[in-house]
C-alpha cells in the first residue's frame, strides 16, 4: 500500500490544539489584549483551526498577522492571485470610512480594506475584497473583532 511520507511528516510536526490556544493567548498578550476569561476562549475557539493548519500566524515585532485565504482570489486580467492578506491596526481615518457605509456589504468591503493588505503592504481593492469566501471571511473577522476592535466574534 502507499503510504504519503510527506503528510506523516507534516503530521509530526503539527501545532497541536492546546498548542494554538497558547498561541493564541501569548498574541493576546502582545498586543495587550483586554478580553480574558470566556471571551479569551471564545476567540480562540474561533482561530485555533487556522493556526494549526499554518494559515494563519502573528508577527510580533510588525504586529501584523498574516493569513493564507482558504481560497485564493483570483486576478480578472489572469495574471495571478491573491493568496496571502496581512491583517494590521487601522486609523481614525480609515474607521470614519467604515461608519460612512450604509449597506452591509459596503460596511464590511470598507472594514476589510482599513485592516487588510496584500502579502506586500499594498492596500487591496474593494473588487477583491467583495470576493473572499465566507470561510476566510470569519477567519480574517475574527482577528480584526478579537485582536484589534477587541470584540468578542459572533457575541451581539
């Protein structure tokens, strides 16, 4: 029988849930995170998948996350994609432009592009943004709400 010695690989050297927890806890810490308690494990409820999977992860000297969309978004003209976002701090500037939108779509297109760059720092264009997954898009919502609005995800 064949047996994929890259993916037993892989497997070994796994992050582990309780693994991502403490991850996720220590970019809390860093980032002088005020949720505690429920509301701490709640987020990481939310995220530990992406981080065991290596999709998503925390620079500590940029504070900047970097995340691997589950779905890459693909470029019109076919000259590449999308495959990578860094989710940073935003300004007071860029939070006057999210409460401006009225309709929903709008508001989260507006609340995407004042955290979200491409893999170089370059801001993304709505066009692109309307097209993130809905996967990706509770991933990159949950770190936005939880790490930098310091929201707990899904809590009304």
């Amino acid at each position: 029988m064949f047996e994929n010695k890259n993916k037993k690989e892989k497997n070994e050297n796994k992050i582990t849930e309780s693994e991502a927890y403490k991850l996720i806890k220590e970019w809390g810490e860093d980032l002088e995170l005020r949720l505690a308690g429920d509301d701490l494990e709640e987020l990481q409820k939310e995220l530990w998948r992406a981080v065991v999977s290596e999709r998503l992860s925390y620079n500590s000297e940029t504070e900047k996350f970097s995340y691997v969309l589950k779905k890459p978004i693909e470029k019109k003209d076919g000259s590449g994609s999308i495959s990578m976002i860094q989710i940073q701090e935003t300004d007071m500037q860029q939070k006057r432009d999210i409460k401006k939108m009225k309709d929903d779509i709008d508001t989260m297109v507006e609340f995407f592009k004042a955290y979200c760059r491409d893999s170089e720092g370059n801001e993304i264009q709505p066009g692109f943004l309307l097209r993130i997954k809905d996967r990706d898009q509770s991933i990159i919502s949950a770190v936005i709400l939880g790490f930098f609005v310091q929201v707990v995800p899904g809590k009304k």
